[in-house]
C-alpha cells in the first residue's frame, strides 16, 4: 500500500507494522492518506491543472527545508507575485508531480525567459519578482535537463548586484535572492571561479533552504576568491574552523524539535565539507586519505541525523554529499552512498541525482586504479552541468 503523497512524489512509502502512518508522513508531520482508488476521469486541462498545483502544500514543501517555512515561502511567492513568475512556476510543477504536458511547461519557461530579459528594474518590489522568475528558470533547467543555466543565473545575480545589500523589509526577495547567491556560490567553488555578489549580513536569518548557514557564505566566497587566485588557504581554514552559525533567541520556540536539531547538523555539515573541501585543493587523493575519510565519515553522520529526523536529506546537501562520497574507498560504505542517492534526496531532484552518480562513480573508478588524483584533475571529469548546493 502507498499513500496519496508518497503516491504523488513517487517516494518509497514503508508502513510500521499496526501503524496507521507512513514513515515519511509521521517525520514530516503530515496527514497520511490513502483514498479508494476510483476509475481515473477525463484529465483536467494542463493549466488549470498547474494553476492548481502552483500554492498546493506539495508544491510548497519542495523547495523549503522543513514544513515550518511552507506558509512563510508561500507568502513571499505570493508578495512577489507577477504572471510570468506565475508562468515559470507552472513550469516546475508539471517536473515535482508530473501532471502536466511537457508542452504546457516549455510554453511556461519560454514565455518566461522572454519576459525576465526584458524586465525593466526601477523598484524592489520588480526586483522580487525579478529573483523569482531567475530562480524558477534556473530550477526548471536543473530538474530537467540537468544543463548549467549560467547565462540566467549571471544575468540575475548582475541585474541585482547594484541594488545589493537590499532592505531588509523586502523577504520575498531574500528569500530567492539567498538561493541564487548559493547556486552561484557552490558552483564557482567548485570549478575554481569567483561568485558574482558577495552576501551581506545585516540580521541573523533563518532562511528556507541555507537553514542557520546564511553568515557561511562570506566564508565560501572568499574561499572562492582564494582558489581562483591560488592564495594561501590557511587564513580560510581557520575562519571555517572558528565559524558557528547564528540562532535568534526564538529558534527553539519558532520551529519543531526534529527541525532545530536538522539545521544544527545542516551548519555542522557544510563546516566540515568545507574543511574537507580544502583540503583536497591542498593535498591529492592518495595522500593522507584517512583524513580525508575520518571528515566525509563524519558528515555523512551528520546528514544521517537529519534523515532521520526529516525523513530525507537537507534540501541543501548536494555539495556536502559530493565531496564525502568522493573520499569513500571500502565497497560496503559506497553501497551505502548508492542507497542515499536512491532513497534520501527529494524525488523531484531524480535527474540531477543520476548526473551526480555518474560523476561519483567515475571518480571511484579513476581512484581504484592508484596513483594520485588532484581536484582540479576532479573538476576535469565534471560533466557541462548545474552543481546544486
């Protein structure tokens, strides 16, 4: 038996014996269904269809890192509402439930792509829309096709950089703005580039995807500026070891005991990733490889925390997981690894995660047969892809 959600998202549904729940309802906090199967009607029309979809909680819970920012990121899709925000949106929920023509979702993004081109910026609020409208077709791109939309991303983040750092009293546009300056972070990171826009902190956020980690990402821009010019990485790995993350004083009371101690571990995990990370820019494969395999142990045990906490990895764990896996050497802890990317990230990012496996696995095949392997001899294997945070 499966219920109507893990139906929806395609996701393993187990059920404890005599439990009436799912095990991924009972983590999430969700009301397990699972209806009368009926003989199936005339399929609605694609767009009233996705029009429907667009605020539904499923929709929502996607693209938040617990459900206690749904009604807070809906409300900030909403006040940075506009038609073609709306368009690119429709695009990305025919991808998370699949229930719309792929020509419907083409139609969306295109439109969409037209508009973000020509979009006038003369206020915040047209900047939030703005943001929104990159994202949606930055995550269409990476759902789908798997491709590297840099031309969007840049046009975005260039497009915002002269209003940056905005108002605080704008969260619908920090909340897509965090994202893309993420995106952009992560995958400069790895291919030795540097970020467009160096993040701001004016007030201790805790943001839909980054969690408690928003106060990092200076961290990992400069880190960035570093590999890029090959400078000395010391003074980085020291403000990365020193580094904590920020909680206001109603963390605890704001969101649930399972949510708490998953962004806890979230920030634990991107510390150590990127310790980890640093180290490969300093030292090749086959040298000193138990370090390497003590820090990706311990943040595969960090994001095993949160599974089991949430019942699925942080939205936020692509990056982390990359390097880890990449350390593993014994055939049991890389079954573990293949087992994680079937079960444990979020069902609509299905085809990324089988890019991410074949990336994996080549590096595995390079390292079993001996000798040295440095990280930019990595970047080299790295397919023409969109590396997700």
């Amino acid at each position: 038996m499966t219920c109507d959600r893990c139906h929806r998202l395609k996701s393993k549904c187990i059920f404890p014996p005599t439990a009436s729940t799912c095990h991924r309802c009972d983590r999430l906090g969700h009301r397990c269904e699972s209806r009368t199967a009926h003989r199936r009607g005339r399929k609605p029309k694609g767009y009233i269809w996705a029009v429907t979809e667009l605020w539904s909680k499923d929709f929502i819970d996607s693209f938040v890192i617990g459900p206690s920012f749904s009604k807070s990121f809906k409300h900030n899709l909403k006040a940075s509402y506009d038609p073609v925000l709306q368009g690119a949106c429709m695009a990305i929920t025919a991808v998370v439930h699949g229930g719309s023509s792929d020509t419907l979702s083409l139609i969306s993004t295109t439109t969409a792509l037209q508009h973000f081109r020509q979009f006038n910026l003369e206020s915040y609020s047209q900047l939030a829309a703005f943001s929104g409208v990159g994202l949606c077709i930055v995550t269409f791109e990476v759902l789908t096709a798997c491709t590297f939309p840099y031309a969007v991303l840049t046009h975005a983040l260039l497009s915002i950089k002269p209003w940056y750092p905005v108002p605080w009293e704008y969260p619908d546009l920090e909340c897509h703005l965090h994202c893309l300056m993420l995106m952009d972070t992560i995958s400069s990171l790895l291919l030795r580039q540097l970020p467009i826009i160096r993040y701001v902190g004016q007030r201790t956020i805790v943001d839909r995807a980054l969690g408690l980690s928003c106060n990092f990402l200076p961290i990992l821009y400069d880190l960035c500026d570093a590999a890029k010019t090959q400078k000395d990485l010391s003074p980085i790995e020291l403000a990365v070891s020193k580094w904590h993350s920020d909680e206001p004083p109603d963390f605890e009371k704001k969101f649930s005991k399972n949510e708490v101690m998953s962004m806890r571990r979230q920030a634990s995990v991107y510390q150590h990733a990127t310790l980890l990370f640093i180290y490969r820019l300093k030292y090749p494969f086959w040298r000193d490889d138990d370090i390497g395999l003590n820090q990706a142990r311990q943040i595969l045990l960090d994001l095993d925390v949160c599974f089991r906490a949430m019942g699925e990895y942080p939205l936020t764990s692509f990056f982390p997981f990359l390097v880890a896996a990449l350390e593993l050497d014994h055939p049991s802890e890389r079954g573990d690894i293949t087992i994680a990317l079937e079960e444990r990230f979020r069902p609509v990012f299905k085809q990324y995660v089988v890019k991410l496996r074949q990336l994996i696995e080549s590096v595995w095949r390079i390292r079993d047969v001996g000798g040295s392997l440095t990280w930019d001899q990595v970047t080299q294997l790295m397919p023409t892809m969109f590396y997700l945070p």
